[in-house]
C-alpha cells in the first residue's frame, strides 16, 4: 500500500510568487504544489497538501494527520520561530517530519535562527527553494523503507 504524506504550509506562504522573491523566488505554492505531486509520484508516495495562515488550522491538521498519513513535511513559516504549540502537536502525533525552509534561514536575521519544530523533527532541510521539499519527500520515502 502506498504511504502517504502531509505537506503542510504556514503563514504567507500562499503569497509565495509576489512575496519577497530575491528571498523566495517566484515559484509560486500552486508550482510548489505540482513539482510535489510529481516527486510523490515518481516515488510512489500520495501526498495532502495544505496551507494556512492560522495556527490553530495548522494544529488541526497535524493532528488529523494521526491514523490517516504516514508522515508530514512541514514549512511552518514565521510560526517555526514562535510555536511551542506546533511542536507539541508534532509531538503528540509522533509522525515522521521534516522540516523544511525554502531560504536558508541561519543565513538571515538571528530570530529566524532558532525553531521550536527542529526538536520535533526527524530532520530539517533549509535553502534549497522548492528542492527542499523535493528532498524531505526522498527522506520520508527512505524513512518508511527502514
Ligand atoms: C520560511 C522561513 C521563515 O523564517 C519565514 O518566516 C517564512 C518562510 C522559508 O520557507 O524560508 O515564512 O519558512
């Protein structure tokens, strides 16, 4: 049976395309969304994609992930800085995650350096544009081998 995966998104990363681009390209969350689904594919994996700006959505849909995905990949935005409540969610579900940051975000300011989702992750991947999604898809597909 295939295994299946959450890609969750979190706030303003639906204005990717128009937000910022010499940060964070012009590729906007619908090419993000495709580019994924053709990974998924090529790995046999299904994947769920969402996005939200509301924290609470985000939690709901962790946990809702519980008993129906395998694992999540989750780009948490500026609530990766700031969320102990998304790290707890993480936590609870004990799913396989991956964080994952388009910019490399040890490169910029010193308050995008520390992450509540780190320690609640299998693993982070930042800097690589829509590549870290791409790569956190091939991290969870080796993860569900072992
Ligand atoms: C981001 C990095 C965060 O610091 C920022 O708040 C974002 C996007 C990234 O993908 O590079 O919204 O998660």
């Amino acid at each position: 049976m295939e295994k299946s995966v959450l890609i969750l998104n979190g706030p303003n990363l639906n204005m990717l395309g128009v937000r910022e681009p010499h940060i964070y390209g012009t590729t906007t969350l619908d090419d993000v969304e495709l580019i994924c689904r053709d990974k998924a594919t090529k790995l046999g994996l299904e994947v769920s994609f969402l996005q939200s700006n509301h924290e609470g959505e985000l939690i709901d849909a962790i946990q809702h992930a519980y008993g129906q995905q395998d694992g999540i990949i989750l780009n948490a935005g500026a609530f990766t800085h700031t969320s102990v409540a998304l790290h707890d969610a993480l936590k609870a579900v004990g799913l396989p995650a991956v964080e994952v940051h388009l910019s490399n975000t040890f490169a910029r300011e010193p308050f995008r350096h520390h992450s509540y989702i780190s320690p609640a992750a299998l693993g982070v991947i930042c800097g690589f544009g829509v590549t870290s999604y791409l790569l956190a898809l091939e991290a969870l597909a080796d993860n569900f081998k072992q």
